[in-house]
C-alpha cells in the first residue's frame, strides 16, 4: 500500500508552490516509510556517539544541580565529555537555571504518541485542566471534550492519551521531567505543565485528521478557555507532503500565541532544495531544529538548511523518560526539538506574557555559532542561557536558607501540693426524667490524678 495515498484529511503530495529565503523550512523524518505520520527518531541512534569515559565538570557550575541519578548522562544539558564528547558544547542549561527552573503556571502541548501518565518522572508536571472535574463524564468546561483532564487522545478520541509506543513520553522527558526529585532524568523545565495531545498509536503511525484536531485543541485551549500554552512541540513528519489546511492551523496556533516548534527530521536531506513537514511551512511561529552530536557536530542523519532549519540543538544519545515508568537512549531530530521546547518553557516562566516573537528572537538571535554548520543551520546551537538573558529574564539568587529556630520551652514550676480537692463538672446529657446530671470528682494536686466521687441530678 502506498503510504501517500493514506493520508486523511487535507494532505496533497504537492511540493509547496514558493519560499521565502531566509527562513527555516523543514519537516521530521518517518521512522518507518509506511506510516503516515511517523515519529523523527533516528533509526542508528548510535551511529553519531562514541563512547569515552567522562571528562569531568568544564565549567563553574551554579549553586545548585539536580540530584536526578541520570542528570550525570544528560550531555545536553551539562557536557562534560560523555559519549566522547566536547566540554562545553551543550545548551547551557545550567547557567539558565540561574535565572529560573521553570513554573507550572506554563502550558507545553507535546502533539506525539501520548504520554505515560503514572511516570514517576513526569506525573508531577502534568497539566491538569483547571475547569474539569475528573471522572464525573461531564463536560464541565464546555470544550467539546469530555474529562479532558491531562489532554485528548486523538487516535482512540477518549480522555487517555496514554502511550504505549514510547516515543512522546521520551519527548515529554526532554521538555519537562521532574528536576531535583531524585529520580531518572532532568528535564529542561524542572517545573512546567505539560498538555498530553496523541495523534500517534502504538506504531507510530498517525493521520493528518487527528493532527488537525491536536492543533485545533490547543489554539482552542489557548484563545478560548485561557490555558497560557506558549510552545507545542512536534518531532512528527508527514510524509505527504505540503498541506494547506494544516498550514492554515499552525497559522492559527501562532495568532493565538503557540510557538510551533518541529523536528527538522532525520533523512540527512537539504530541506532548502527538499522542503520536509511540517518544520516547512514558512510561518512566524515556526522554529525548526537539527540534530547535534556530544562533539557538536551536526548528527549524520540530520536534515539541514541555511534558511529552512533555524537552530541546531542535542539530539544523538539522549537519555529521557520512556514508557512503563523507566528511561532510555534514543537519538533524533525528535530529541532536539524538544531541547527547544524546553527553553521556550523556561522563557515562559523567566518573563510571563513574553510573545511569540519574542520567543523566536530569544532563542534564534542568541544561538552559538559553530563552525561545523556553517551553511547548514541558520542560527546554530541553541543557547538557553542566553536565550533567558535576551530576554530581559533577571537571574534570581539561590533561596537563602534560614537556620531553623529552636524553640525552648519555658520552665513551669507546679504548685505546691494541696491536698484532696473537690472539683464540680457540669455535663449536658438528656436523661428520661429531664435535666442534666453532673459530676463530683476527686482531684489530688499532687499525683495529678483525677477519681470520679459521685453522680447527682441537677
């Protein structure tokens, strides 16, 4: 069967008509030629990784760092020779921890395969829809969608986006899993809200019609119902080719105030001379991202373009969460995309209201130029320090930590004994005859006690 003519809803085989020069333009890459819409997770995930031991810290490292046992591996995030590595080339992530780790008041829609919603990593920075009463199968926001609690599953169309292919639940690791937990991995955003949207089932394989839909839910979320979603992120291809209805709701997306960030994809294509989707469609809230290797080049498998792919950011080797509450490696434009999608998060936090162009010139006009893509990506390796700091985010100072106060209790000298003391209580109880009963006890000052002497109506 022919995976073109499988494509739902909107999709043409048709080579978009004109490009503007100068602007990203790409789209991920299939993980099998059949599916139809299809993760961007490179097949060869350790074709671009060599494995050394580790180098050791390069850099002056801020206050404080995450206790996550894997955060040791994430060369994303802090590069310090893993997998054969160079010091340094990373995202900075650290020295942006200095301005903020992130807030859940901020909404990422991940538009994948679902999200594994009991992760231990992740289900703390699950968004949670504020006007929606779990389970009581009512539509108490009146969105359409019935106890949408943590997003939509677009594939099955019920309230459980749940993943059982992995790959969504990788991404949403990238972005946001739990920093300083003490648990897997640490995500860009230690704290975020992170929207589960699955147009993927448990193949990979999705259709242009449930895309439609996740876009359409979150621009909803977004203008209508007020959900402060700044970013979705969307390691997905499809393989069809140009869709002008697709267009036309990331387009929609943007106005509302969602970056669009995507998966160059992984078909070691110029996207410049060979636009791919949907990283090519040549709108303002569009960013594209390549894949990088630990030793900063750009990943074997990668697309690249001068003026279609606008950033360049880790990909090869990436440990994250992954299905059934575990983690793994997994390599991609689908991991680099959400290094991007992270920081829009952490942007989001540092300076709430920040639009979508702000966010583009953030990230694209702070990236670090490198000479080993040169005329292949248009601003290089992203940067979220940077970033934060173009941003006019101030870096807030480590919490001082306030020595607790030891509280003394004061010295009470008891009383000098005095004896036996009668001592009258009062009880309110209903009796048959009427009125109350009360007590006589018996008080002795000097043991403490209390031994009841009599009972008499009142």
């Amino acid at each position: 069967m022919d995976w073109r003519g499988s494509f739902a809803t909107g999709s043409s085989s048709a080579r978009k008509p004109a490009r503007r020069r100068g602007r990203p333009l790409p789209g991920p890459a299939r993980l099998e030629p059949r599916q139809l819409l299809s993760a961007t997770v490179d097949p060869t995930p350790g074709a671009d990784v060599a494995v050394a031991p580790d180098s050791g810290p390069a850099e002056i490292l801020p206050a404080a760092l995450p206790g996550d046992p894997s955060f040791a591996v994430e060369w994303g995030l802090l590069n310090t020779g893993q997998y054969g590595g160079t010091p340094g080339n990373d995202i900075n992530a650290t020295r942006a921890w200095d301005f903020t780790t992130g807030s859940r008041s901020v909404v990422v829609a991940v538009i994948d395969s679902g999200i594994d919603l009991t992760h231990p990593d992740l289900a703390a920075n699950l968004w949670v829809n504020p006007g929606e009463i779990a389970g009581d199968g009512i539509d108490n926001d009146a969105n359409g969608f019935v106890d949408d609690i943590h997003g939509w599953d677009f594939v099955d169309h019920d309230a459980l986006p749940q993943d059982g292919f992995g790959h969504g639940t990788h991404v949403a690791g990238i972005i946001g899993a739990v920093g300083g937990n003490g648990i897997g991995v640490t995500g860009v955003s230690w704290q975020v809200s992170i929207m589960a949207l699955r147009i993927q089932d448990d193949r990979g394989a999705g259709t242009t019609s449930a895309v439609l839909a996740a876009l359409r839910y979150a621009t909803m979320m977004r203008r209508d119902h007020g959900i402060m979603i700044v970013a979705s992120n969307n390691s997905w291809e499809a393989p069809a080719g140009y869709s002008g209805v697709v267009e036309q709701a990331i387009r929609e997306h943007g106005a509302a105030g969602i970056t669009f960030v995507a998966a160059a994809g992984n078909n070691a294509t110029n996207t410049d001379l060979t636009p791919r989707y949907p990283g090519g469609y040549d709108l303002p809230n569009v960013i594209t991202v390549a894949s990088l290797t630990p030793q900063g080049t750009l990943a074997s498998s990668s697309n690249y373009g001068a003026s279609s792919v606008d950033v360049a950011a880790p990909g090869a080797a990436i440990q994250s969460t992954y299905r059934s509450g575990g983690d793994t490696l997994l390599s991609g434009t689908s991991m680099a995309a959400p290094h991007v999608t992270g920081v829009a998060a952490l942007l989001a936090a540092a300076k709430p209201g920040i639009t979508v162009a702000e966010i583009r010139a953030a990230i694209l006009g702070t990236a670090t130029p490198l000479p080993a893509l040169a005329g292949k990506v248009a601003s290089v390796r992203l940067d979220a320090c940077a970033a934060l700091g173009a941003s006019g985010a101030v870096p807030q100072p480590p919490p001082v930590v306030t020595p607790p106060v030891v509280v003394v209790p004061p010295v009470i000298t008891p009383p000098p004994p005095a004896g036996l003391v009668n001592v009258s209580l009062r009880a309110v109880a209903d009796v048959r005859r009427g009125g109350g009963v009360g007590l006589y006890a018996r008080h002795d000052a000097a043991s403490g006690t209390m031994g009841m002497a009599g009972v008499v109506r009142v």
